[in-house]
C-alpha cells in the first residue's frame, strides 16, 4: 500500500457537507438509476458547487463507481485540452470523441465529472453537440458552473436534472460557523452578515480567529467583502468590468457618463477617451469618423453614439447591475 496522503482527509471534508442533503440524494441517481443521464449542479461563486461535487464523488466511490473528475480551470478550453486533461485522467491518449467512445465503454457505472464549467464556454457547444452524444450509455456525466445551463436545457431536455444551489439555510450557516470554531452567540450575528452564502461563512469565520480582539461584524466585514468584491469583478468580461468601474465611483450612472469607457465600435481596441470628449460628451477622434468624413449638424458622428457601442455599453451597464444584485451577501460597492 503507497503513503498515505491527504486525499483521505479532503474527502471526509467533502463527506462533512453541511445540509444540501436533497441535492446529493439527486445526484446519487446519476450512480444508482437509469435516469438522469447528465446532472447541472450551478449557483453563484462561492456557494459550495465544488464542495457538493466532492461530496457526490465520495458517495459515487463509496458505492463502487468509478470516477473520473476533471476541472475547467486544469485546461485550456478546447477540444484538444479537454481530451488530454480527460486522457490524462484515463491514463490512454485520446484524440476525437470515438476514442473517448472506446475508452470509457465497460459494465460498470461510470461517473465523469467537470468542474468549473463558466472556464469552458468556448468549449460549450462542443461539449453539448458532440462530446455528450459519444458518451457510451454505461457513463453519466455531472458538470458544475455559474452559469444556469440554458443550452443543456434546450439540448437534453428531461434527460438532464439541474440543480440550483442557493445559500445554506440560517440553521445549516449557524452549524458551518461553529464547526469552524466560532462561538454559539457571535454565529448567529455573523450568519446574519453573511446570509448563509458558504464561502462568506468561511471567510468570516477565519477573520474571526484571525483577529480575536475586534467586535464580531468588525472582524469579519472587511476581509469579507474584500475577498467576495475581488471573487466577483475577476470574474466580469473586461466591457463589463470597465462598466463596472465606471458605475462603482459615480452617484447616479448615465449613459454619458458611461461613453468614455466603451470603445470605438470600428477600431474595438482604441478606447474613447474623455480626451477627445467635447461639451456634449465624447466625441469621435477624427480618425474614428466613418468614411466621407464627419457628418455636419449638431450632434457629431460620434464614436460613442455609434447605435453599436451605445447598446453594448447598456447591455453591461445592465449586465453590472444585475451581477451585483445577484452577488451574495450584500459586498456592496457604496458610493464615495
Ligand atoms: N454545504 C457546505 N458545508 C460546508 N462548507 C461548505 C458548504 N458549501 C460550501 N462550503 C465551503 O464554502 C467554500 C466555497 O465553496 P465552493 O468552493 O464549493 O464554492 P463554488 O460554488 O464551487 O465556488 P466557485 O464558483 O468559485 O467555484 C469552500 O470553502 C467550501 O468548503
Ligand atoms: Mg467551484
């Protein structure tokens, strides 16, 4: 027998899942029944997809079904990353979807899991068209991601189970906080702040621990909102994120006051900056100005007023708004 190594001790981890326990029931039909074929565990960051995950691979092992678990962010997001990362994982060289056919046909249940998912967008359609479809009937596939899985929906229809992970429930955040050490009474204030998102829980606990001597909310607010703001803007398109920006330091956002961050619809790489902004708000450099030159009149032919880049700039203004409104717990980006 090899050394021991902490894998034992990352899967009682995943074994120790706090509720979610309708959700792993669901998934252990992917091992235990004919239907579903495919399950779509998704959620916001840091609401415990992964962790689920782990906990459905333990269950799977636990009743003999192989496993074979594969992450979006291990690989690059393309046909050939994918069938290396899940070669690598076969220990066989795979190179189109009929390997992948061969390789992974058998008797027994075969669990194949994909992590990650909202890394592999590039890869979606492929892997929905053409690499579920060779699937050998023995394997059910289990993917995770933030993004609700729409395409999936359409594409598998009753043969796909999804399952949306919301925040754990008051009594479930009261139980994480203490197994992390944290004291009965100031768990619940802090199960308040964090609104049972797990990863806030996480966090909150061990500034806790970190910093013994501040009052609770004080303790955990900081490093709280800290790390979930960062977790959320990496995680936004740069059009959104400089929207994002934009939105963030201003009292009231206006699409004026939005124009200098979007870009010149015809030369995507040049920004429209407030240099080149007259008293109506930015106007085209001459150089952005469309063949035959600018237009007369009042309003200037504009690179920003470009119906193009207008509508995109709205689009992520919305798509700013509606990403912190569905961010946990309230890391708001307060006005100065
Ligand atoms: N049900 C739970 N019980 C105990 N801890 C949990 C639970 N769910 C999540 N956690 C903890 O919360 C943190 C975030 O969870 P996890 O990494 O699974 O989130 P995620 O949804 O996969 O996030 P991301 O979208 O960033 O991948 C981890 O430390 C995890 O251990
Ligand atoms: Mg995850």
């Amino acid at each position: 027998m090899g050394p021991r190594t902490m894998q034992s001790t990352l899967d009682q981890r995943a074994g120790a899942l706090i509720g979610r326990e309708s959700e792993r029931a669901a998934l252990l039909e992917l091992v235990e029944r004919d239907m579903p074929l495919v399950a779509f565990v998704h959620g916001i960051a840091g609401v415990g997809k992964s962790m689920l995950l782990q906990a459905a691979v333990v269950d799977a092992r636990a009743r003999g079904t192989l496993v074979v678990a594969l992450d979006g962010r291990a690989f690059e997001p393309t046909e050939r990353g994918f069938l290396s990362s899940l070669g690598g994982a076969l220990n066989t060289p795979l190179a189109t979807v009929v390997d992948v056919t061969g390789a992974l046909a058998s008797d027994a249940r075969v669990l194949l899991t994909i992590d990650t998912h909202e890394q592999l967008r590039l890869l979606d359609a492929w892997l929905r068209q053409s690499f579920v479809p060779a699937l050998p009937h023995n394997v059910r596939l289990l993917v995770a991601g933030r993004d609700t899985p729409t395409a999936w929906q359409r594409d598998l229809g009753g043969l796909l189970r999804t399952i949306r992970l919301d925040n754990l429930s008051d009594e479930a955040a009261r139980t994480l906080l203490r197994r992390a050490g944290v004291d009965s009474a100031i768990a619940a204030r802090v199960a308040q702040v964090a609104r049972g998102h797990p990863l806030s829980l996480q966090l909150a606990a061990g500034a806790l621990v970190e910093r013994p001597g501040l009052p609770a909310e004080d303790a955990v607010l900081g490093p709280m909102v800290e790390e979930l703001a960062r977790l959320y803007i990496d995680g936004l398109d740069p059009m959104t994120r400089r929207a994002f920006d934009a939105a963030s330091v201003v009292r009231r956002t206006t699409l004026t006051l939005l124009e200098p961050r979007a870009q010149c619809s015809r030369h995507p790489t040049r920004p429209v900056t407030a240099s080149t902004a007259g008293p109506r708000g930015p106007a085209c450099a001459p150089s952005c100005a469309p063949p035959g030159g600018p237009t007369s009149g009042a309003t200037p032919p504009t690179c920003s007023t470009s119906s193009r880049t207008r509508s995109s700039a709205m689009r992520s203004s919305r798509a700013a708004q509606t990403s912190s409104r569905s961010n946990p717990p309230a890391p708001v980006i307060t006005q100065p």
